[in-house]
C-alpha cells in the first residue's frame, strides 16, 4: 500500500487524536480501573461535575462564552468511533495533540465548535465531527456592601447573581433588592433586581455570571408605592427609569375588577407640596415618564366587580357543601332546594341561619361590660351581658319551617358568607346540675321539667329546687322550671347548687346593726 494512498492518509490522522484519547479521555467501550486515584474537581466525570449547578435550561451556544477550564467532548464517527475529552488551558486555548492548537477564550460556543469542526473534519474525509460541551468551568466571583458574608466565592459560569447573594448569606436589613450591581471586567454594568425576578419570573432581572463579575450590594434608598388594583400592594424600592406600568408590572399585576384606563399618580412638585392627578392608558404604557422617590400609584377598582359570593350549607341537608348566590336574588329556601332540601332527620326548630358579616360588628357596650367585675354592673347591665352571652353572634332570627312553606317575612334573602346550619332531631331532654344522674332523658311530649328531674334520679341533697331553671334548645332562653311548661326536644333542665346560709355570720350582722340604732335613738333623745 503507497504512503500517499487515501487510506494511508486517513490512518495517519487518526493516529494523533487516538493518542489524544489514550492521554486525556476515555474511548467509547473502555472500563475503568476501580484502582484510579481520587480526581480533582476538574478531572471528575461530568454527571459529577454539573450535578450540583443550577443550570435553568440548555446552554444557548449562540450566548455562552467559553473560558478556561471548559470540558469538551470530542468525537470522531467512521469505521472506528473515538472520542476524546479535553479542557481548555489556563491560557484560553482548546490543544488537540498532533491536530491543532485553537485559541477559544472569550469566544461563543457556537464560534468553537464550529472552528473544531472545521479542522478536524478536513483531515477526517467523510467522517462526521461532534463537539460538545460537558462541563462548565469554574470561576471566582467577589460579592460586596450588604450582604451578611461578603467576599470571594467560586461558581461556574452561567450559576444566576442570585445564586451568589444567597452562597454570600442573604441581604442584610436595609440592603437594596432592586439596585444590585453586577460589574462585568470590560466595564460593562448589569442590574440584579431580586423583586422582579420573584414577583415575575423574569430571567432578565437575575442575569447569569461570568468570570471575574464583582456583585455589589448597596442600601435601598429611594421608594415608591403602589396600591389599590394590584395583586401585592405596597411600598417597593425605586429603580432608575421605573414607570407607572412597570411598577404596576413588579407589583404582580392587576387584579380582577381594576379600572385599566386611568390611575392616579401622586407626586411631589417641590420639596414640600405633593400633586394628584389622573393619568391616562398609563397601564398601557403609554405614559413613559419615571416615577421618583415618594411617588404614590393608585390603581382605581370596583370592589363588587364580578364578585362572587357564595353560602355554606351544612348538617341535615342531601347535599351539603359551599354553593354560588346572586346577592338580592336568591333566598334561604332556594339554597335549601338545591342542596336537595332536609333530610328526614332535619330538625329545623334548631335550624340556624349565621351571617358572617354581622359577626364583625363590633357591639361596644357587650366589649365594655366583658371588662367590669359583675359587682360592678347594675342589675340592667347585667342582665344585657347574660344576653348577649347567651347569643350566637350573628344568628339571624328565621323560623325555618315558615321560610320553606314560602314565607317571605322567614325565606330572607342571603348575602355573600352566609352559613346555614340543619341539624339531627334531638329526641332527648338533657338534666344538668344538682340530680342524681345528670345525663340525657328521652323527650316525653307534654311533659314539664319535674319528669326530667325524677327520671335523672330526683334531686341531690344540695339542690336549689326554686331555682330551677329551663334553657330552651332553639332559642337559648333561660325560663323558671315551674312556669316554662312543656318541654321540647334539646331543652336542657338545670337544676343549681343551694348556696350555704352562714346563719351565724348573720345574726352577728343583725346584733351589730340593733346595736347601732340603739346608739343612734340615745344620742338623738338625750335632751
């Protein structure tokens, strides 16, 4: 075979990069030794290597730039497929023994691969070239100002400025989460802004660093706020060239209901006068102008815009559960209907409509007796402070029996919170108190109070028989045993404990008062 033959050729220019793989990289097939040393971090494997990073997706070749300490896949397909793993040198260069030395720092990885490519493919003939990138190299990036831990730190290209202010411990109070300056080594600036990137998501508020990038942490010191319409009302810190619109944009967007065409900017004029004015299509972005410190943006919404509301349904209904309302349109009866009416253990004398609005009124004389020792109160007050006790707050007055026959003055319209509550029909009568056995009693209809007392075993030694008391299931009203008449079902009988009479104590009371009179008649009769 002639030395100047193809096959000759091809043969000679496999020969350097086999030995390019035999130094440097594995070739497909081979097995390696368990015997190997401990790899530097450089050396590892490449799945050890980028496990770690925080890569947001492939590497764009187009926008990465390659720098020392790269790893590259190279591969060769022909008759025999080879492939070599290399590094680029400290000097910036991609050497392939016996090849090439390719100068490759500073350049895309599009640029590279291309270049290596290109010679490699025009000594291989018809044998197809791949290079790939394998694993990023690492570099060392200064973080300073105001962050917990400020100093060097070592990454790899393309980890998030984010990801360098966390490693560095976080921001410290005061520090700035918009203003971040990240200074690249030609002279070129680029801003971190922590809020847009976590408020929106946008990958080109928390751009990727390079090598050499020194990340500075200044103090926030210039604010805005934003409120109304929008999903995160507040103050937020200015940013050079912030507009109404990407402010509004930072603060999460509108929300349902805000009027879109029209907000309202308030401004200082001068060092002590502040201005209000609408703005129009500012939302839009039409309205360029930038917002300064202390500015104020409200976005105008209707409250009632679409709102839904909504009642709850609970208990002895057949289907129970949360269901949609028109305010002033659908009545107690009509949710009723739909959650498929009660069910034939419905108790609707115990049956309770709760308005949660109502709930929040605040009722100032309940709050101010709450506060006073009961000694303290008048007779009045006290007995407003049992009532209001007694109370569920929010229970609106409804006969639920009248309301589903179509009673319009019971069947009241629902508002938006509403919750109503159906529950099981109570058979018993419960005896509380001073009884032998308190306890539930099966209801007996049109028995009275004294049924209940015997069936629960009779009085107690220390019963205060006159003070019995009857508190009615559906309303929560304290009546006296013997004038409350036939009980219901969910009563309850309370019969109290008798107060011990210190006898002694008063007669000593009733000699030392006669003892005072007598004085008193002396004094006023001795003439």
């Amino acid at each position: 075979m002639s030395s100047n033959s193809p096959t000759a050729f091809r043969l000679a220019a496999i020969v350097p990069l086999v030995a390019l793989a035999l130094s440097g990289g594995p070739v497909r097939g081979q097995v390696a030794s368990p015997e190997a040393p401990d790899l530097s971090p450089e050396d590892r494997p490449a799945a050890q290597r980028t496990s770690a990073l925080e890569l947001r997706g492939a590497v764009d070749d187009e926008e990465y730039i390659v720098g020392p300490g790269d790893r590259f896949s190279i591969t060769i397909w022909g008759q025999n497929v080879t492939t070599a793993s290399v590094s680029v040198t400290p000097e910036g260069d991609l050497v392939l023994p016996g090849v090439a030395t390719v100068p490759v720092a500073g350049r895309t990885l599009a640029d590279v691969k291309d270049d290596v490519q290109n010679r490699l493919g025009a000594l291989y003939g018809n044998s197809e070239v791949s290079v790939a990138l394998t694993a990023l190299r690492r570099i060392q990036v200064n973080v300073l100002g105001a962050v917990l831990e400020p100093g060097p730190y070592v990454a790899t290209a393309l980890s998030p400025a984010s990801q360098l202010v966390r490693t560095a411990g976080g921001l410290i109070d005061g520090a700035s989460e918009r203003n971040i300056v990240i200074s690249r080594r030609g002279g070129q600036r680029e801003r971190l802004d922590l809020t847009r990137y976590h408020n929106t998501g946008d990958l080109t508020a928390d751009p990727p660093i390079l090598d050499g990038d020194v990340i500075f942490v200044p103090h926030a010191t210039a604010f805005v706020s934003v409120y109304g319409g929008v999903a995160r009302p507040g103050e937020y810190e200015l940013v050079e060239g912030e507009t109404i619109a990407s402010l509004i944009d930072v603060a999460g967007g509108l929300v349902r209901g805000a009027i879109a065409d029209t907000v309202e900017l308030t401004t200082f004029v001068d060092e002590s006068t502040r201005r209000s004015f609408l703005v129009g299509n500012a939302l839009r972005g039409a309205d360029a102008r930038a917002l300064r410190d202390g500015d104020q943006v409200v976005v105008r919404f209707d409250q009632d815009w679409r709102a839904l509301t909504r009642v709850e349904v609970d208990g002895e209904v057949e289907y129970p559960g949360e269901y949609a309302i028109s305010e002033g349109v659908d009545r107690l009866s009509d949710v009723i209907g739909r959650a498929g009416g009660p069910t034939e253990g419905a108790s609707l004398v115990l049956a309770r409509l709760i308005r949660s609005s109502a709930r929040r009124d605040r009722d100032l004389e309940y709050e101010r007796l709450s506060d006073m020792d009961v000694g303290d109160m008048t007779s009045e007050e006290y007995a407003y402070l049992k009532s209001r006790a007694r109370q569920l707050p929010g229970t609106v007055s409804v006969d639920f029996a009248r309301a589903l026959d179509g009673d319009d003055a019971h069947d009241v319209l629902l508002v938006d919170g509403d919750r109503i509550e159906i529950p099981k029909v109570e058979t018993t009568v419960e005896v509380i108190g001073q009884v032998a056995r308190p306890g539930r009693v099966t209801h007996a209809p049109g028995e009275r109070y004294g049924y209940y007392v015997r069936a629960a075993g009779g009085y107690s030694p220390d019963a205060s028989r006159g003070a019995a008391r009857v508190i009615k299931g559906s309303t929560g009203e304290r009546r006296r045993a013997r004038t409350a008449g036939a009980l219901e079902a969910g009563d309850v009988v309370w019969i109290p404990e008798r107060e011990d009479i210190n006898w002694w104590g008063i007669i000593k009371d009733v000699a030392a008062f006669a003892s005072t009179v007598a004085t008193l008649y002396l004094i006023i009769d001795r003439p």
